[in-house]
C-alpha cells in the first residue's frame, strides 16, 4: 500500500539521529486499524499509516465522525510519547516521496511549529448552566417581563401573541446578556493562566462558554486550580466540562495543500504563459489583462463581469503556486508541488 495518512509531525532529536527500527513503529492503530509510524528527516518526523484515499463526500455522517474520532485518538496517544502537532483531518498523500518532499521542503515551517508550541497543551473548556429551566422562570418574574404579563391578561386575544412574542425576546435578550458577561469572566480568569484561547461554536442556550485554551505544561495546576475557583464561585448555577490535556489542536494545526493540476494550467493558459514564470511578470501580466477585461469597459455586455471575476480566480491560483522566483508549469512539477501551512481558526470553527 504506497499511500500515507498523515497525523501530524514530531521532533526526533531525542533520538540523536535515525530511531532505530523499533522506534519507528509506534503500536497504535490509526485509521482502518492500520498501524502508525514514523517517516524522519533531519529532527523532524511525519506520523503517518498506511492508507488509500477515502472519498468523504461519499460517505455518512456517523461515518466521517467515527473517523475523525479514530484520527483524534491516534494523535493523542502519540501525544502520550511526544509532543506533536497535528495535521487537518483527512490528508492523504499519495506515496512515501512526498512525505520527504513536503518535510524537506517546508522543512522551516514545520520545525517553528513544532518548536513554537513545544511545553504547550490544549484545555477545552465548555460552561454550561445547571438549571436553565429554573432561571427562564426567574427571568419571567423580572419586572420588565412582569409588565408585559399584565399586559397580556388585559389584551384582546388577537393582541396576546404579539406581547408573547415581546416577552419571549426580552428573556431571550437577558439571557444573551449573561451568557455574554459570564463567559468574559470565565476567559479572563483563565486567561491569566493561558497564553492564547480560541472560542469555538455555543451550540445552544445552555451552553455559556466553549473556548479552547493554551496552557504551559508547568501551569497546568494554576490552570485547574483556577478552574476549581470558579466552579467554587458559580457553584449551584454553571457545570464545568474540561477536556485535555490535548495537542493544540485549535492552535496549530497544519495543512498540507496541493494545487489542482487542471487548474494552474488553464490558469497558465488564460495569462499566456510559458513553460516557467516569475511573480513580476505573472502580476504584470494580471494588470494588463484586468484593464482590458475590467466590466466598465463593457457595460452593456452581461458575461463582463464573469470573465473578470475568472481573470481574478486565475490570478488567486497562480499567485498561490508561484511562490518561489521562478515557478515551472511542467506537470510534473505542478503534480509534485506540495506546501504547509497553519490552518486559520475563527470563533465557530474547529
């Protein structure tokens, strides 16, 4: 099986050189229960199983996430050995060679990864109220919604909707409010003991806070013992969840990018380009042909605007494949140009 999965990246400099071979199996099952192992080069490591290529848009829900929990598992039980820093769900690299290729050639970004979150973990933290029940109904007895209460027993029928309607959203509102200045004392104190948080998605009402944490590994009492203070002052009104410690998964993990092959050549053939190009003239070439195509230029012509807008998707693809001096557009070269890069996180995202 030539095909590699990839989990994330290790240092091997404990080993002062080559692991022995032993050391390169790692007796954990990834994926398909094949097991994990280690490619090195030069005090770096890919961790990696064996694979063929799975088609996710292909299969179910439940399926997808029992792979993503097997994929989470594996690098965690790495983590139990090594400090390591992951790679995105579902990379899959054809053959070995390009494991070595994408590690000697970002070969720097992937050791100031590796370096940058070394002695660090990930703490998940959800906040989540007790008994929401129990505060909707405190919340209804607040004077503001009171009101409107009394309202609504004076109203004629066709009128008690809409004050129902105004009362739901003034709860509502209320609840915002606390959710939204509980979870900023939560992360402020935490914060204290963190070095960086990313907050991810609040699924519904109950949950207060769902934010994921940088911690120190020689913080990681302060960082518990500040849990506990806060469960001690919420006590009877929050539960706290608290996962980890966890690579840093919402922090720095990596992704392996590879460019459609189809697409940089018809993105070489619209610019005219030749066999090899540099980024001045790609982008000589882009304000050249953007004045000529621009929609101004042809305000009665309806199609206008969607070749300018195939212009600048072209222009996006090769300025992202071009990023040495001279870039080669032989297929070869385009099949086997390989990158990482960290994955950008925004509230919401995981």
């Amino acid at each position: 099986m030539d095909g590699k999965y990839l989990y994330g990246f290790v240092q091997t400099s404990m080993w002062l050189g080559l692991p022995a071979p032993n050391e390169m199996k790692l007796d954990i099952a990834g994926m398909d229960q094949e097991m994990l192992y280690i490619i090195p080069h030069q005090g770096i490591a890919a961790v990696v199983s064996d694979a063929i290529p799975i088609m996710w848009s292909d299969l179910p829900r439940e399926t997808v996430f029992s792979y993503l929990t097997t994929h989470q598992g594996a690098i965690e039980a790495v983590m139990k050995r090594y400090e390591i820093v992951p790679v995105k769900f579902g990379t899959y690299l054809p053959n070995e060679n390009l494991i070595h290729q994408v590690m000697k050639t970002e070969y720097d970004t992937i050791r100031s990864c590796l370096v940058e979150m070394a002695n660090q973990v990930e703490m998940d933290v959800v906040v989540l109220w007790r008994d929401l029940a129990n505060l909707f109904k405190k919340m209804a007895e607040t004077p503001i919604v009171d009101d409107i209460k009394r309202l609504m027993a004076k109203a004629e029928p066709d009128q008690r909707h809409s004050l129902q309607i105004q009362a739901g959203k003034r709860v509502k509102a209320m609840l915002d409010r606390m959710n939204i200045d509980y979870a900023k004392e939560v992360m402020d104190a935490l914060k204290l003991v963190s070095l960086a948080c990313q907050p991810h998605e609040v699924k519904d009402d109950v949950m207060i806070l769902n934010c994921a944490f940088l911690v120190e590994k020689h913080r990681m009492d302060e960082f518990e013992k500040q849990i506990d203070a806060l469960d001690n002052l919420r006590y009877n009104q929050f539960t706290f969840r608290v996962i980890g410690p966890l690579p840093p998964y919402s922090f720095k993990t990596l992704e392996i990018e590879r460019p459609n092959v189809s697409d940089v050549e018809d993105a070489q053939a619209l610019f005219s380009l030749g066999k090899t190009a540099t980024e001045s003239e790609i982008k000589t070439r882009y304000r050249e042909m953007a004045k000529t195509l621009h929609p101004d230029r042809f305000p009665k012509d309806p199609a206008a605007q969607n070749r300018f807008e195939s212009l600048n998707k072209a222009f996006a693809i090769l300025k992202n494949y071009c990023r040495a001096d001279t870039c080669s557009f032989e297929a070869a070269d385009i099949q086997n140009w390989i990158a990482v890069k960290p994955m950008k996180y925004t509230a919401g995202t995981r």
